[in-house]
C-alpha cells in the first residue's frame, strides 16, 4: 500500500479510545475534511516547481559559417549577447563528417564509419521491418518500442577498435543517461533514401537508444522549391523542444536544410545556391530569436561541425559554435584543448555540453569544456582567425617551398664561392647578401599571411644588419644573422608566454586544420629556437674566454629549456630532452671539454627524467587543466595507457608520413641537394675552411641534439632539419665572410684568418 494512502488512513482513523457514542461524529468529521480539501483544491493552481538544471539546446546546423551569421540581421543582432568560437577539426584517419561527430561525442579523435548515422524511429520502416527489430537483431539488446535507436553502433565500435587507444564515441550520450538527465533528439538531413541523423547519433548511448525525440521524415515537411524537396518543420517541433527544455533535457536539433543544399550543390547555379542558402539562414535564424525568447533560462548552442566546400572543393575552413547564456555578455569561447581565445577543436563539443547540463565530464573524455573570455567584437576575432586559416591551408606548401628554394639557392652559391677561386669576388659578395637574406626566413616565418604589410620590414631589417656590423667593427661580423636569430627568439618567446600569437598564426604551424597542437612551441619552431640559442654563444664566444661568461651561459640554457619545456609556456616534451641534449653538450664545447657519445647519452636520460618531472608536476598542479603531457601521467597513473600507446602511434606514423608530404618533402630534397654539392666538393672546402676545435665541437654537440630530436618528437625530421639549416647557414656565413668584404657597405676587420 502506498505510504501516502497508510497515512490518509491513520490520519481518519477513530482514535481506540473514542466512546462508542462519538461514532455519529466520525461521518461529520470526515464531512468537514472532505471540505477542507475540496476548498484547498479549487483555489488557483499552483505552479510547478522547476527542475533542478536548465535545459540544454544543441541546434546542429552543419554548413553554417560566420559569414551567414554576419549577414542574416537576427542573427547579427542576436551576436551581441553570444560567446562565439571556431572549431577546429580533430579527428583520426580524416576529416570525414561521422569522424568529426562520432569525435564530438567522444571527446577524442575517432575513426569514421558510414554506419554512424543510422539512427531511426523505433517504429520507423527499415530492412523490411521496424528500426527496434533491426536494431534487437544487430545488437542483442531488447526490443524496445519507442525511443530513437541506432542501427550502426557494431559498425561504428570497429572502425574505433583498429586505433591504439580506442575511443567511446557514445560518451556523450551514456554520460548524460548515468546522471540521469533526459535526452532528446529531433530532426535530420535525410536526402531521398539516405538517412543522415547527425544529431540524434550525438546522444545516442552505450545501449544504442536516444530514450525520446523525434528524427523520422515527418519532421521535415514537402517543399519543392527547397532542396532534396524538404525543410525542416520547425512550426512542429517548437512545441515538444519547449517541453523538453522545460523539464531540464539536453535536446539535440538537427537544422538540415543547409546540408541538403550542401548535397545538391552542384547541380545548383551560383545563384540559386546563395539564395538557398540565405533562405534556409533566416528560417533558422526566426526559429532560434523565437525559441530563446520563449525559454531564456535555457542555454543555446549553434553548432556547425562541418564547414562548406570552398568554390574549388577544398575544405579549408574549421566549424563554428556559437552559444548563448543567460548572461548575455558577448565573448570568446575556448578550451584547454587550444588555450587560445576563439578556437575550440570537436573534442570539447562533447565536454561543453556536459558542462552546460551539470554533469560530469567522464575520464575517458580527452577534450574540456569551454570556457568564455569577454570580447566586445568576438567576431572580428574569428573573421581575422578564418582568414589565417583559410591563407595557411592554401599557401602553407608554396610558401614552404619558395622558401626552402631562396635557402638552398645561398647554400649553393656559398658552396661555389667557397670551392673557387679567390678572384671570384662578385660571387663572394652574392653569397654573403643571399646568406643574409635567408637567415631572415625563419623569423619571416612568425609573419601571418593576413598581415602581408610586414614582409615590407624584411629588407630595411637585412641593411639594418649590415649597417650596425659597418658601426661595430670590432665584433660585428655576425650582426647581419644574430639581428635575425634575436628577433626569432623573441617573437617564440612572447608566443610561448601568451603575449603574441606569432606561431599560433604562422604559416609554418598550420595546426588549426592538421588538429595535431594546439598551443607551445611546435616541432618547427623548436629546431630554430634550439640552433638559435646554441649558435650565437657559441660563434661569440668561440675566440674568447669562457670562464667570466660561465654563469651566464647556463643562465641562457636553462630558460630556453624551461620556455620549451614548461606546461604553461612551450609544453613540448620531445624538445626537453634535446635541449637538454644540445645545450648541455654546447656548455662542455665552450668550456673546453671534449663532446662525447656517452656525455650525449646521459644528459638523453637527463632530459628524460626533467620530462617525467614537468608531466608529474603539470598533472598535479594543473589537475582539471592539464596539458598533454600531465594528461599522459594521469591516464598512467589511473591505469590506463591508451593515451601513451596513441601518443607513440602518432609519433611514429607522422616520422614515416612526413616524407611524402610536399610542404616537407620539397625543401627536405632541396638540402638534401646542398649536402650533395657540399660532398662533391668537400677537398677543397677542407682545403680553404678550417673550424676551430671548441666550434667543432659545439656543431657536432647541436648535432647530437638534432639526432635526438628526430628520434623523441613526431616530427623530428623537420626538427633536425631546421637544427641543420641553421648550423650550416651560420658556418656558411664564417667561411665566406672570413674570405671576402661582401657588400659595399660592410667591409669586415675582423675576419679570422685561413689555415
């Protein structure tokens, strides 16, 4: 018997001892209650007490981009109380669409499958029966009768079992069933016998069900003037979203008109797809003003994970999110994932939407939750990080190649100057500015595509150079490469502390689209930061007294390992260790002490145990905010290795992937090239060009480091390359210099003798 019932009862009950003669009085009695109750009953109702969390709206509108945003005026009036972010694709094995979704979810890189949008009606048609009986069949679980169920998750499940660490791409989903929070999930973007249901895979959990929603074809209704003769029937689906927001769901809304459009496109003139497009923004955009104003405690979140085509097909733009909170502040959305303002990656969607719904992020979750950081014009923000995006993902291989192609070029002259007679003096004086000229391309190389303006600086900076070694002549020779290799250092430096976004933007670190780093120093940059910072003590102090300089010495190595290796700062593991390698093998040289394999090998294992020590420290200092490197100790540390066996993969793959690459591949040959002209030639350089034995040995310690570079860092070769280039740019410049003026305007007094 209910307890409520027990209690009506004994509270009507005649008490034991009530006089027999008391007994007319129990009819009154209850009379009265019945009245009492009546009266409480027919006074206004009272309202229903609100649940405990906020409801939560995931509007999925893949193919939207900024610029719809900008152009529709709800929408650009309704960005003035939005927090706006791009989304970086972060996926394994491509950028398919069911990899990028399956990723949101999961909050890790997955693998794609066909079969991750085979989410039906329970009762909807499918293989000659009803999606529950299909769904029963491949799965085992229980026929259930109502719900959303997903026909694909064997499917699914094994494409992700072939990766080292395989992830959960129904995390989401299954977070969101443990804590109990209501799950709904309605429309599509179906095209004629192709279902795709983005949106209710999102939420579909371990079990393969979605418990409510709605993602059949009648949430769509005929238009034949649209594409694929559809569009979304927002007029019917308002009032179920109001109720699920009301009782406190996460509900997921697949907008797919856009996508249709997107399918259709090319069968469509230029026009007609504008017009469609603009058509289909702004029945979105009156939907969304319609549905905040109507439940403005709900939070709001826009998502377009995949991006359109540009007009040559190439998808060189990430996704956009855009999220509205009752604050009603606009601002920048990032993660730790990116640590910076305005880019999130598809491994925080999952994360964020956890956060919003107060629920926990499971620790199989790699990605966070988005965080706002309050900007007054968020999308002038994001319009400028498109643009740098879009020029990187377009001009990265021509810029890397012309680049390498104007190296190569000076290698070769000063080869040929070298290996030739004295009285070839124009050549001398054509090595010595082409050599200047590419010791500015790495600092060239911080330059934003988007700020072409400053590449103007580049040739006043090179005269400059000459101008201050004329002005000190004394010990100026080096002044045209150390101008540079300062600038460089400083620009990563600032980048590293969070002053700039030089090498976040640069176009040698294009890592917005390739979703492989997302803050610090990347494997380029560190091959510049390491030869720069061994190489301007090392020619300096070559000649000179090294004792009064000791401490200096190991002043400038150890912060320059600490900005490469510091999770706050470079966070770049790999480049600990051959930093550590390098510098300490360039203190022994400038000290006088031979350079030796065993002295390589322990400060390699130095180098280790300083890596363990920051990735220990990072992962309890910075428990909820880790970066990569304390992520890896906490998933040792809570048993599970998948993140160091993925971490190794990707290692591996990328050294063996990079050769083929032809932003990499091209400038490699290139020097590949000049080390054959320098092989060919190598008696009479031997003849003409001597290296003094601390510098000697110096070089070959820089060596050592750029042999472990390649060795501990996913792309070590690229690395080791730039360690190279700049050892052999810098020993160029101190043979050809020490033979020849150069130009009109430097003529050196310094120059150390042959022999």
């Amino acid at each position: 018997m209910p307890r409520w019932r027990k209690e009506w009862r004994s509270f009507v009950r005649r008490p034991a001892g009530l006089p027999v003669r008391a007994a007319p009085a129990a009819p009154i009695a209850h009379a009265l209650l019945l009245v009492c109750l009546a009266f409480v009953l027919s006074g206004p109702a009272r309202a229903a007490a609100p649940p405990s969390r906020t409801g939560v709206l995931v509007v999925l509108a893949n193919y939207l981009t900024l610029d719809d945003l900008l152009w529709d005026i709800s929408f650009r009036e309704a960005l003035g109380s939005a927090s706006m972010g791009l989304v970086c694709p972060a996926a394994a094995r491509g950028r398919s669409p069911e990899a990028l979704h399956a990723s949101c979810a999961a909050g890790a890189p997955c693998a794609g499958s066909s079969a991750y949008t085979l989410a039906f009606n329970a009762t909807e048609p499918f293989e000659g029966g009803t999606a529950a009986e299909a769904y029963a069949r491949r799965t085992g679980q229980p026929w259930v009768e109502q719900g959303i169920v997903h026909c694909g998750m064997a499917a699914v499940l094994a494409a992700q079992r072939r990766m080292a660490a395989p992830p959960d791409p129904w995390a989401l989903g299954d977070a969101l069933r443990r804590a109990g929070v209501p799950r709904f999930a309605f429309g599509n973007a179906d095209l004629e016998g192709e279902p795709l249901r983005f949106g209710a895979a999102l939420l579909t959990d371990a079990f393969g069900l979605v418990p409510a929603g709605d993602v059949g074809s009648s949430t769509a209704k005929p238009e034949p003037g649209s594409a694929g003769g559809r569009t979304t029937d927002f007029a019917r689906l308002t009032g179920r979203v109001l109720e699920a927001l009301d009782a406190g769901a996460v509900v997921v809304l697949e907008a797919g008109d856009l996508a249709r459009i997107e399918r259709e496109r090319g069968l469509m003139s230029e026009r007609a797809y504008d017009r469609a497009r603009k058509s289909a923004v702004a029945r979105l955009a009156r939907w969304l003003d319609a549905i905040r104003a109507a439940e403005p405690r709900a939070s709001v979140i826009l998502l377009s994970i995949v991006p359109p085509a540009a007009d040559d097909g190439l998808r060189d733009s990430p996704g956009l999110a855009v999220l509205w909170t009752p604050d009603g502040r606009p601002a920048l959305l990032q993660s730790n994932t990116t640590r910076t303002a305005g880019l999130l990656t598809t491994l925080d969607v999952g994360p964020s939407i956890l956060e919003l719904a107060s629920t926990p992020r499971p620790d199989a979750m790699g990605g966070f939750a988005a965080t706002r950081s309050l900007e007054p014009d968020p999308a002038k923000r994001l319009r400028r990080w498109t643009d740098t995006i879009r020029l990187n993902e377009r001009c990265q291989t021509p810029v890397l190649v012309g680049l390498g192609l104007v190296a190569a070029l000076a290698a070769a002259v000063s080869v040929l100057f070298l290996s030739g007679g004295r009285k070839a003096a124009r050549i001398g004086s054509l090595a010595v500015a082409s050599l200047a000229v590419a010791a500015w391309i790495p600092p060239a190389l911080l330059v934003p595509l988007d700020r072409p303006a400053v590449f103007l600086l580049i040739a006043p900076a090179i005269l400059t150079g000459f101008i201050l070694a004329e002005r000190f002549r004394a010990g100026g020779r080096f002044l045209p490469l150390e101008l540079p290799t300062i600038v460089l250092l400083t620009g990563v430096a600032l980048s590293a502390m969070g002053a700039a976004e030089l090498v976040k933007r640069s176009p040698l670190s294009a890592w917005q689209m390739s979703g492989l780093r997302y803050y610090g120093i990347g494997n380029e940059f560190l091959g510049c930061v390491i030869a720069a910072a061994v190489l301007i003590p090392l020619w300096r102090l070559a000649d000179s007294p090294v004792k009064p300089f000791r401490t200096h010495l190991a002043v400038w190595f150890t912060f320059w390992t600490l900005v490469i290796g510091l999770p706050f700062l470079g966070a770049n593991s790999g480049g600990v260790v051959a930093a550590v390698t390098a510098f300490g093998l360039a203190y022994r040289a400038l000290n006088g002490k031979p350079v030796r394999l065993r002295d390589a090998a322990a400060l390699f294992l130095a180098g280790m145990c300083l890596v363990f020590g920051l990735a220990v420290f990072d992962a309890l200092a910075f428990r909820d905010a880790p970066s990569h490197m304390g992520q890896a100790v906490q998933s040792l540390l809570e048993g599970e290795p998948g993140q160091i066996a993925a971490l190794l993969q990707r290692k591996m793959t990328m050294n063996l992937t990079l050769w083929v690459r032809p932003e990499t591949r091209v400038p490699l040959l290139l020097f590949g090239a000049v080390a054959v002209l320098l092989a060919v030639n190598r008696r009479r350089l031997a003849s003409s060009v001597r290296i003094p034995g601390r510098l000697g040995q110096g070089l070959l310690g820089l060596a050592y480091g750029g042999l472990v570079a390649a060795f501990v860092n996913d792309s070590g070769a690229v690395t080791l390359a730039f360690i190279a280039s700049y050892a052999l740019g810098w020993w160029l410049w101190d043979a050809v210099t020490a033979r020849t003026g150069g130009l009109p305007v430097m003529r050196i007094s310094d120059a150390r003798p042959r022999g």
